[in-house]
C-alpha cells in the first residue's frame, strides 16, 4: 500500500468513525477511529522509512 492510499484508507476510517459516533454506535466508532489513527502512524513510519514489524520491544 503506497502512501497516498494509507492517507485515503486513514480519512474513510475517520469519517466512518464520526458517522458511527454521531447516532450512538461507540463500539464501532471506537474500531474506526483506532484504525485511522493505526494507518495515520503507519503513513508516518513509511515517510521516515521505518517499518514498525521490525522494531524490537
């Protein structure tokens, strides 16, 4: 996935994320928005070139 579609898929998620919010879904929304801020920090990494799989804890 290049980054101009991590940034698309991030949006989607965050707009579904305050959809679901707005009419009570919190469970959902709380999926959503954990996953626009999943790929938001994914689109990140790639920028500086870091693959976080092979980060060591």
């Amino acid at each position: 996935m290049d980054n101009n579609e991590i940034k698309t898929l991030s949006n989607y998620r965050l707009e579904e994320a305050i959809a679901l919010y707005n009419i009570s879904k919190y469970k959902g929304s709380s999926n959503r928005a954990y996953y626009a801020i999943f790929h938001s920090i994914k689109a990140i990494l790639a920028l500086e070139a870091t693959d976080f799989k092979n980060i060591l804890l």
